[in-house]
C-alpha cells in the first residue's frame, strides 16, 4: 500500500468515526424521553430514569430561566432596599385530589400565603416531591400541571427543586415540599407587637370550607355536601387590604386549627383579649350544617385560601372594602375586636345574648388536611 493510499484511507476512517462522535453528540443532547406509565425506583437513582422523569414533568411544567439552568441552586436578585421573607411547608393530605383542590394546589398556596401575610410579596418557590415506587405518571402530571396553574396564577416561579423515589408501601403515594422566598417592600413591618386594644378583626372570606370538603372527600362520613375547598393564593388580596390599609398591625393563613386558633395564638403573645362576634363570621350554609352534623366547632375547621387580619380602627371600613373588592374577597367581614381584657383570652359573643371562651384545641381531633 502507498503512502497516498494509506493516508486516504486514515482519512476516511477518521471522518467515518468523526460522523459517528457526531451521531452519538447529537443524541445525547436529545431531550430525555420518558417512556414509562408508572414511578420505578430508577426515576429515584439519579441517571437518564431520573432526568427523564425531571424533564418530561417538572422542568416541562414549571419552565423558566431559572429553573432551565438545573444547578443546585437558583441564583435570585430581589430588589436592593428590600427584606426577604422566607418560608416552607411539607403536603401529606389524603385524598390527593379532592373537591375544589388537588395537593398540588396546596404545595404552591400554602407556602404564597404563608409569605403573603408577612407583608411579603411571594416571588420564588422550590418544590421537592417524594414519589412512592408504582405512582401513575399521568396522575402525577396532573398534580403538577396543578401546580404550574397555581403559580401563575400567584405570580411566583418554581425555580429550583429535588425528586425522591421511595419503596413501594413507603409513602402515601406522594408528598410535596415548597419552600418560598419573597421580598417585602422597604418600610412595611407587621407583628403581635404592633397590636393594640381598639383594633378590629377581620377574615377575608367564609371558612370552613377545606377542611370539611377533604374530610368528605374521604368517603369514611355517611354526609353528602357541595362543599369545595378554598385553597387559593391570597396575595393579591393582602397586597389591596395593605394599599388601602397601610397600618395594619398583623395577619396569619388561618389553615390548621382555623380562625380560632389563630386569635388563640395572637391572645397568647400579645396578652390581649380578642372577642369575637358569632353573628358576623361567614360561613356557608353547607359547612355549617355538616359542622352541626359532625359536633365541629367552624372556627376550628382549616381554611386555605384565608386569612386573619387585625386593622386599626380608623382603617378598618377601607381595609373591608378593599378586600371586598378582589375576586375571591367578596365574603370579607369583620369579626370581632381587640381589647384589654381579659388577658390573653378569646371570647365569642353568641348569637343568644351570652358568650363562651374560644380556648386551644387539645389534641387534633381533625383528620390531616394539608
């Protein structure tokens, strides 16, 4: 063989294997493609099962620029002159999805809401997901579409996040974490301390409504009800009460425990009383009649979508109307009161003329409902 021949064919086989280092580039830059109808443990074990998996759910719903660098963390840039509020929370309810809500939309509103009335302006969530080994993939698209809905809708992004597979029998089938960051503009401070006797108490729309429909959503109560959970962002809600109501003193999501342990909490650190009027809460007809049916005291029944505020009383009427003007504040009502006594106590004022102590619940006699 000649030199010209031998570097001829050097050549050919050198494009040859040139073409084929392409192939295998362009194939590996493919997008991962998940073929599979049910969670494996491989989705949990870090190679081309778990890519596939993180691809084709969760950057295909939440996508962002944030979120499409999958560093281990996202790098963010509030506003300068701002604070940070941050915030998380872990979703184990039963069932996943049930009337009005799934858990996914709880995974975002909970953690926005939780920022919320902070005062804060919710802008970034992360979200990890603990998948129990045989999920559906198609149920658990759904819950994340559910979640991408519910952050648009709240105006935040999901930016960075983690997916866990655990053995089969070892979860209820899925549990979600969202942590939140958001920023709280200069100058605006809420807390008990701020709290004084003469303030009004208000609730941003009826409750009772998601405890009670997951409670029936379980099937386990011979009740039939059209009741929907309230699970809902409340940010823009709290963003008019605050634009109309600069001086309001402190607010808390009246989830677990509902409206009434939240006024227990906030009689307890501020060493006030909060009396509350049974005739101005709002709660539907349907929640009150399976409450009455169940023995269940409403204000202890957990809400989604509300929350508990306490407002000055030269604020309070444009605090109402501010809220009253938001879609899903229609409902809003002021319930009650701050006063100097007795210390530390919450008092309701009843629809006969009399009035009973609101104390902490002992124990949970509730089932788990976030």
């Amino acid at each position: 063989m000649t030199s010209s021949e031998a570097g001829t064919r050097a050549a050919t086989s050198a494009e040859r294997e040139g073409r084929v280092l392409e192939r295998i580039d362009a194939f590996r830059k493919r997008r991962p493609r998940l073929l599979d109808d049910v969670v494996t443990m491989a989705h949990g074990a870090g190679g081309k099962s778990s890519a596939a998996l993180v691809d084709a759910v969760f950057v295909e719903a939440f996508r962002n620029p944030e979120l499409e660098q999958l560093g281990d963390a996202a790098v963010l840039a509030p506003t300068a002159g701002e604070r940070l509020a941050f915030s998380t929370d872990s979703y184990v309810v039963q069932p996943l999805m049930f009337p009005g809500g799934s858990i996914g939309h709880l995974a975002v509103h909970g953690t926005v809401n939780d920022l919320a009335v902070t005062g804060a302006k919710p802008r970034w969530l992360s979200a990890a997901f603990v998948i129990e080994e045989g999920f559906d993939i198609g149920r658990l698209r759904r819950i994340v579409e559910d979640m991408s809905e519910s952050a648009a809708m709240a105006g935040v992004c999901i930016v960075t996040g983690d997916t866990k597979v655990v053995g089969n029998g070892a979860a209820d089938g899925l549990y979600i974490n969202t942590a939140g960051v958001g920023t709280i503009p200069e100058g605006r401070r809420l807390g008990p301390d701020n709290v004084r006797a003469g303030d009004r108490i208000l609730v941003s729309g009826t409750i009772g409504e998601h405890g009670m429909a997951v409670m029936l959503a379980r099937g386990e109560l011979a009740i039939e009800a059209d009741i929907e959970s309230d699970t809902a962002p409340v940010n823009r809600l709290v963003d008019a009460m605050l634009t109309a109501a600069p001086s309001t003193r402190w607010m808390r999501d009246a989830t677990r425990g509902g409206v009434g342990t939240v006024c227990n909490e906030l009689a307890h650190t501020t060493g006030l009383a909060i009396v509350l009027d049974e005739e101005c809460l709002p709660v539907q007809p349907q929640v009150l009649g399976a409450c009455d049916m169940l023995g269940i005291d409403p204000l202890y029944v957990a809400n989604e979508g509300k929350f508990v505020a306490v407002v000055a009383p030269d604020e309070t009427d444009a605090a109402l109307a501010a809220l009253q003007s938001v879609t899903g504040g229609a409902q809003a009502a002021v319930i009650g009161e701050v006063m100097a006594e007795p210390e530390g106590i919450v008092a309701l004022r009843t629809s006969f003329g009399g009035s009973r102590i609101v104390d902490m619940l002992v124990g949970d006699p509730l089932p788990r409902i976030c």
